[in-house]
C-alpha cells in the first residue's frame, strides 16, 4: 500500500512540543515491546521447571526465537516504513505481539512457547523501522541526538519494567489459578497473559500521532527522490560497508552485554545467592529504571554537545567513548571477585549506564549520512544486525559457556563476565575502525551544504 500524499500540518502539530509528544508516545511504545521481550528472563527458573529445559533451551526461547525473525522481518519493515504510512504500521504491530504475548500465557510445550515468541518478534519488528523514520522527520540535525535517545530510553525503561512488573505480578498472584475457557494455569502464565492485556490502551495513543512530512529537515536530493527498492538499498550499504559494517558490528557486541545480562542476572541471583525471583525483579527493575535512561538520555546530550562544539564525527565518538568506560563494570559486576550483592548492584548499574550511552547516537549516526528514503531499511539493517548478534547471541553465548565450558549451572556469573570482557574491547575496536570513514562522509555532506 502506498503512502498518501505529503500530510498537511496545523501549527500544533508543527511545534516543539508536539513533536516531543510524539516521541515519548513511541518512546512508551517502545518500553511496552521490551516489556512484553523481557518479562521471560524473570520466569527462567518456573518455566525450566514445568517444560523441563537446560539453560541452552531456555536461551533459544530468549534470543533465536526472538531475533531470527524480529531480524529477518525488520528488513520488510524497513522497506515499508519507507512507503507506507507510518504510524498505522505501528499501530498493528502494537496488537499483534500484544495478543503474542499473551498468547505465550497459554503455552504447554517448548515447541508452543517458542511459536508464540516468533509471533512476538514479528509484531515488534514493525516498530523501530517506522519510530526512527517518523523522529527523523519531526526534529532537525541539532537536536537528532536527544530524540533518538529519547526514543531509546524504551529499550531501558521496559527491560527495567518487565522486572519490576513481573516481580511484582509473581509476589501477588497464586501459583495457580483457574481462568473460564482455558482452565489452570500457573503463575508464570498469567503474568504473560496481564503483561499481553496492556497492548490495547497503547493502539488507542497511537491514534493521536500525525504522520509527518517525509525528509522535512533533510536537503532536496534527487537520490532521495526515489524510492528505494530493498535490494538497491542492500547494494548501496555493501558499497559503503567501510562505515556500516564496523558500526552495525560494533554496536551489535554493545547490545551484547546489554542483552546477555539482562537476561541471565536474575537468574544469576536466583542461584547464586538465593534471591527470591520477586526480590530480584523488583531490585533489579527499579535500577534499570533509574541508570539505564539516564545512560541514554547522557548519551544524546553528550553527542549534541560534542556536534555544538564542532565535532563532526560526535555520534561515533561518543559511543566509542563508552565502550571504553564499559570495559570494566562489565568485567567485574559479576565476577567471582565481588562477592557481595550490594557491590555487584551497584557495580551493575555503572554497567548498565553505560551499555545504553550509544543507543541514540549509533541511531543519529545512520541518519546523518544515509540517503533519505533508505533511511528506515539502514535502521531496519542496522536492528537486524544487533539483533541476530546481540539478542540472538547474547543470551546463547553465556548458556552455552554455562552448559559446555563451566558444566555448571552456579557458574553463571563467571560466563556473564566472560562475555562482558571480551565484547566491549571488541566494540570500540570496530566503532572507531567505522569512524574512520564516517568523518570523511560528515566532511563530504557539510561542504555539498556550504557549497550549496
């Protein structure tokens, strides 16, 4: 389906507020998707127990079922957000992993979880496409940064809130209940099945974002003008990986650590010491909460700061800048080393601020040097990297250490960290081998902008 011609605006809708009105409201949308992605890693133990699985198992629930096709699906939904109306498409991915999720609350087998989790991934993969393509047209160069971080912040307000929310839902609910229709279900079931409801008030939001003008702060191109076949745009990223792979790869070992430990550290305290998984997702959630966004949003105004101060190359930069300061928490926040739970908290959450510093500049990053109608497929590109390397990797990487390296499930701390010391070194490697590159293409746009 094609998008309708070029929306008008009324002067409300053109405005500073509105237009940051539409980003928390995406934003939301987004914590909503991580919620529904992240509640899993809280019922790790109860699942394993009544589907009788090993943690390698468990971890394919947790990323290949998720990521092959959230990956593999975004790269449609690029292609889609690029010519269709935006906001439409997000609001029917919103339903459709709402009622996934909920859909995983019914599940009695791995093979019935699993099929609900893809059918999760592929309403997600709707989202980020279409959310980073509508921020891209509602705020100009100056200020990209913060909106992306902006948008951003809903990876780390959700993870953080599917612990908070689903340690709260099994602190409260009977470890059985029996519901008309379907009959009895366990605890874990029905946290699904409530976090699942909480889909419907966002489609009704949704209704009151206006679809922008495409490329309104983007300078005329004839490139741009044309509309971009996905194999076009897959041809112009390979002709330019010098910029695109390292970063795609490099934010990919970012997402990494991001994922690997959100998805096993309840675990981890769970078994380690003997945390109730109530106790930890309520802990745990609200430092997500806290230091994640404010490691985004931090992020988005270092990279503004540093692109005022005449940095050309500020949204690469900056999250180089991070990777580095992220080597060490996530060397040792897990580590046999630190043994008391404060220590690790805290330790965790210096790793948390920083795993999420990059996540609007690596965004803001594709958006300044990517043509405009491949802007939505570099995005949907770039999520099928970090996704496929960082959600499907992530989490299987520190199982499969657990399960066939250490052959022992209280040694997952020690797998955490592995994967944490090897990954951030790694990513600033190839975050500044992209860099390379990228200040020649920022140098490149700024004298074709004078020159015009």
């Amino acid at each position: 389906m094609q998008e309708s011609n070029t929306p008008e605006f009324s002067q409300e809708h053109d405005s500073p507020i509105y237009s940051w009105y539409v980003v928390v409201v995406l934003m939301l949308c987004y914590a909503l998707s991580f919620i529904d992605r992240q509640v899993l890693s809280l019922l790790v133990e109860p699942i394993k127990a009544d589907l009788h699985l090993s943690d390698t198992e468990f971890s394919l629930l947790q990323g290949i079922a998720f990521a092959l096709f959230y990956t593999f699906v975004g790269l449609y939904m690029g292609k889609l957000a690029d010519s269709t109306n935006r906001r439409n498409l997000i609001m029917v991915g919103v339903a459709a992993w709402s009622a996934m999720t909920a859909l995983c609350g019914l599940a009695k087998s791995f093979t019935h979880l699993f099929i609900a989790r893809v059918g999760v991934a592929v309403g997600e993969a709707t989202l980020s496409p279409a959310a980073y393509s509508i921020t891209g047209d509602y705020f100009p160069k100056d200020k990209l940064a913060r909106a992306m971080s902006t948008y951003s912040v809903g990876v780390f307000l959700g993870s953080g809130l599917a612990f908070l929310v689903g340690g709260t839902l099994i602190a409260s609910i009977p470890e059985t209940a029996t519901l008309p229709l379907v009959g009895e279900l366990k605890a874990w079931q029905m946290v699904f099945l409530i976090v699942g409801s909480a889909g419907i008030p966002f489609v009704l939001i949704l209704l009151t974002i206006k679809e922008p003008a495409r490329g309104r702060y983007s300078a005329p191109s004839t490139d741009d003008e044309q509309e971009a076949s996905i194999a076009r745009s897959v041809r112009y990223f390979m002709r330019d990986w010098p910029f695109y792979l390292p970063h795609f790869v490099g934010c990919s070992m970012l997402t990494m650590i991001g994922y690997a430990f959100h998805s096993w550290v309840p675990a981890y305290f769970i078994r380690v010491h003997e945390w109730q998984a109530s106790e930890i997702g309520i802990i745990y959630g609200t430092l997500n909460i806290i230091v994640a966004p404010l490691g985004v949003l931090a992020g988005g105004w270092f990279g503004d700061r540093l692109t005022r101060n005449g940095y050309h190359d500020a949204y690469l930069r900056g999250p180089i800048i991070g990777a580095l300061l992220l080597w060490l928490p996530a060397s040792l926040a897990t580590s046999p080393w630190l043994g008391a739970p404060t220590l690790i908290l805290a330790c965790l959450g210096v790793l948390h601020f920083f795993a999420s510093f990059h996540a609007g500049m690596a965004v803001a990053a594709l958006h300044t040097v990517t043509p405009l109608r491949m802007r939505s497929q570099a995005t949907a590109v770039y999520l099928f990297v970090i996704n496929l390397i960082g959600l499907g990797g992530g989490p299987l990487l520190v199982a499969l250490l657990t399960d066939f390296v250490f052959y022992d499930e209280m040694a997952l701390g020690s797998s955490l960290m592995l994967v944490g010391m090897v990954a951030t070194p790694l990513a600033a490697l190839l975050l500044w081998i992209s860099n390379k590159t990228y200040r020649q293409r920022v140098a490149g746009l700024n004298l074709t902008t004078a020159e015009g």
